[in-house]
C-alpha cells in the first residue's frame, strides 16, 4: 500500500467520519475533557471497511439474546466483550484513525452556544487531516461525515465560516475543499468506528481506562491530546 499523501496521479479525496465523547457545555456536571474521533480513508489507496463492521455487528449479535441485539456498535452503551469484538475488526480497517482531545474551558463561540465546542474542535481537526493526506496537492477534497446531531443550517455556517477562515485555522494555501454531510450513525458503519476512537481516548483521560485504548492506539495516526 501507498503512503498516505503520496503521489499516485490524482488528486485526493479523504472521506472522514466524526463522532464525539464528552459534554459539549461546561458545566459543573460535565465531562472535563472533549473528545473528537474520525476515520480517514484516502480514497486512491484505502478500500471501505464499511461491509467489515457491519459482518460483526451481525457476528456479535448472534452471541446475544434477542433482546439484546443492537443496532449498532456504541462505546458508552457497549459490555467489555463487545468492546473488544468491535474493536478486533477495527484493527482489520484498511481506514486509518485520528482523534483530538482537549481539556474543556469555556468556549467563546460565533454559534452562540449551539455546539461550539464541537465545531471549534472541528475547525482544528480539517487541518491536521489536510497535512497528512493533501500536503503535496493543493485540489484536494475532504468529505466529511457527522451524525444528525446538528441543525443544518448551523452546518451549512460552518461550512461558510470555514471557508473564509474565520477560525483562523486553515494552512496558507488551502489545500483541500471541505463538504459536509449528515447521517445517522445507525446507518454509519464509519461513525461507529469513530464512536469507539472518540470512546476509548475519552475513557483514558476521563477515567483513567487505558484498556480500550492500548488497542486502538497503533492505528491512531493524527492525535492532538492533552498529553502530547
């Protein structure tokens, strides 16, 4: 297999699926730490481990009582033995994986509350993902793909915002185009997976709980976290 970012002829396009761990807000209750997960596949050189995650969703469910089945793969609702089910086949992903985390203050937003945290986060993440995957090409296209936890409209400023650099984040020159989709991590293989990066990093700085982390960790390729 190719290098991420390397030269194959044409120009990239990354598709990524996000999802999160911890509170958006910063309350008193909340979570002390945010957490972004994603999955990257390089569409030139990775094949779509989609058919993958969907083979032990059935294989895993076939182990439980019929009231027991699940829809999907969800690190915060999941037992350890599904955990480590799920996460065996996240290891066989062409996708690599990335994650940020961060140390939560309150944010200061242009959304007004609605989610800013997350988008703030997001607006940080699409750089590092342009950097591995787009730095010897400047037409580059990121697609990425959110749960339907958002008004579009709010996704749609995002996008705009984004656009016109007003998080004051994107490398100089841009290297990619960014679009974004919306669907329902029921449906979303890819989510899932991401779920279970957002998860097990959120569990290690939240709780302390390496274990599903210390797997995951080899195929983490793009981190930012608080230690490092």
């Amino acid at each position: 297999m190719k290098e991420a970012g390397s030269d194959t002829g044409r120009a990239p396009c990354i598709e990524v699926h996000m999802d999160e761990s911890g509170n958006w807000n910063s309350s008193d209750r909340s979570s002390k730490y945010f957490t972004l997960g994603f999955t990257c596949r390089d569409t030139r050189i990775h094949m779509d481990g989609s058919s993958k995650v969907k083979h032990a969703l059935k294989n895993t469910n076939k182990t439980k009582k019929p009231n027991k089945k699940s829809n999907e793969f969800k690190f915060s609702d999941d037992d350890v033995k599904t955990r480590n089910r799920f996460i065996d086949a996240m290891l066989e992903l062409d996708e690599d994986f990335g994650v940020m985390c961060i140390e939560k203050t309150q944010p200061k937003s242009i959304y007004g509350g609605i989610a800013p945290l997350y988008l703030e986060v997001l607006a940080k993440v699409i750089p590092m993902i342009e950097e591995r995957y787009c730095k010897n090409n400047t037409n580059g296209t990121i697609q990425i793909t959110l749960d339907r936890s958002f008004n579009r409209k709010v996704i749609e400023k995002f996008e705009r915002d984004y656009s016109e650099d007003v998080y004051k984040t994107r490398p100089d020159p841009c290297r990619c185009a960014v679009s974004i989709r919306q669907e329902y991590s029921e449906a979303s293989p890819m989510i899932q997976a991401a779920d279970y990066v957002a998860g097990s990093v959120q569990s290690a700085f939240e709780n302390a709980d390496l274990r599903a982390y210390d797997r995951l960790k080899a195929k983490i390729r793009i981190s930012r976290t608080p230690a490092g």
